[in-house]
C-alpha cells in the first residue's frame, strides 16, 4: 500500500500544523484509503466541506506502550464484559455520533461519515469493537486498519468504563496480530493515560511508511480471538 494510493494529496510535510492541509474532495473508499495511506484524515463539521488534517505533533499509541491503569484492571475484574468486533458497526459509528459529551456541543460524524466509513467496512478496512454487558451495546470505538497500524476514529460509551473495555480489549488483539501503533490523531489528557503521546509529524510519517509495508488483515475481523485478557 506504501505506494499503491490513487489520490494525491498536498505534502503533509508541508501543511500547517494546525489547519487543513486540503479541502473539498469527496468520501470515497479510495479517496479515503489515500488519505490515511498518506498521514492524513477528514475532520469537518455539518453544512462545512470537507477539510483534510496532518496535524503536527501526532498523537499516537506505541503498543508497545500500553498502560492498562489498575482501576481499569479491576473493572476488567469484577465486572462482565463481552467483547466482539465488526458486529454492529453502522450502530457503533450512531452512537459515537449521538452520544452526549461534555463541553462539546454537535458531531463531526455526520450522516455522510457515517455513510462513507460504513462501505470502509464493507471493504474491509473499517472495524469496530462492541463491548456489552447482559446483552445491551455499552460501548465501543471503531477505525480503519492499513497495514499494521490501526487508525483510531471515535469512542462512545453508555456505561461507565466501557469504552475504556473497549480499548483495553482492541489493544490485546493487536499485539497478538503484531500490529505497531494505534494513531489518536489528536491530543488528549485521557489518551495519555494509556500510554499515548504526541509524535512529531515527520516521526508520524516515517513510521507510517514502514507500517503500510506490512500485509493489511481485511475484515470482518473475528471476534472469537483470543487476546482479551487483562495483561500484567
């Protein structure tokens, strides 16, 4: 995929730090698949046109550098979790959309993101990581997987510590499957908390590069591997 992308975008080396790189375009599977083969993602809001992203520094999850916290490790614990992936996708994207946050007011998953990343799933290259308890939908998160890098897009959740379960438990399975890093795209005090730190975005890009020779595991990925234990 290193070479392989059928859309040309600007330089990320060359874009502003922290403003759009490029705008307009369109949603497609390969304009989509393009961008993140090239460190770069949309992030727009309702009624505005697209704007493509290459933010500087990075924010991204060595696996490497995983931090299960252990009030995380006791939730793990006590409670009972079960943990699939890519079965409800299209539901997970609705409520990471949907669900109320604090101190944000609106969604940057529009109807049209939703649309777009649904046919990523479609293809193979968007996944999502369900977690419930007795049989309702308490969390999840989803992204898309190029290579052996997974590309962090959303989280929600409706019970407390779920989304976090969620994370947990996608973590595991990447290091089973030799993934490199999970990219956050942007900063955040929460993220940090697991291990996650701000990359400059030519060490981002190199990394990137590296990641994208590795072969790409295509979905629907199988919820029944193993790898959702708690680590040490």
């Amino acid at each position: 995929m290193t070479s392989e992308w059928r859309v040309t975008f600007p330089d990320p080396r060359q874009a502003p730090a922290d403003a759009p790189l490029a705008v307009g375009g369109e949603l497609s599977v390969d304009m989509l698949l393009s961008a993140y083969a090239q460190g770069i993602f949309p992030w727009y809001s309702e009624g505005e046109p697209i704007y493509w992203w290459s933010p500087d520094p990075r924010m991204v999850l060595p696996l490497e550098d995983y931090h299960c916290p252990h009030g995380l490790k006791r939730v793990l614990q006590k409670e009972e979790w079960e943990i699939t992936f890519d079965t409800a996708f299209l539901k997970v994207a609705e409520y990471c959309a949907t669900v109320e946050r604090q101190g944000q007011e609106g969604t940057w998953i529009t109807a049209e993101m939703r649309e777009a990343y649904g046919e990523l799933h479609d293809k193979g290259f968007a996944h999502s990581v369900e977690c419930w308890q007795a049989g309702r939908l308490a969390g999840g998160l989803y992204g898309i997987s190029l290579g052996n890098l997974f590309f962090g897009e959303s989280m929600f959740q409706h019970v407390s510590n779920a989304s976090k379960v969620a994370l947990h438990s996608l973590v595991v399975q990447l290091k089973d499957w030799n993934f490199s890093f999970i990219d956050c795209q942007l900063q955040t005090p929460h993220l940090a908390t697991f291990g996650a730190s701000p990359w400059p975005r030519e060490k981002f890009l190199l990394a990137l590069q590296e990641g994208l020779k590795c072969p790409t595991i295509m979905g629907p990925w199988n919820s029944s591997q193993e790898g959702h234990g708690i680590e040490d």
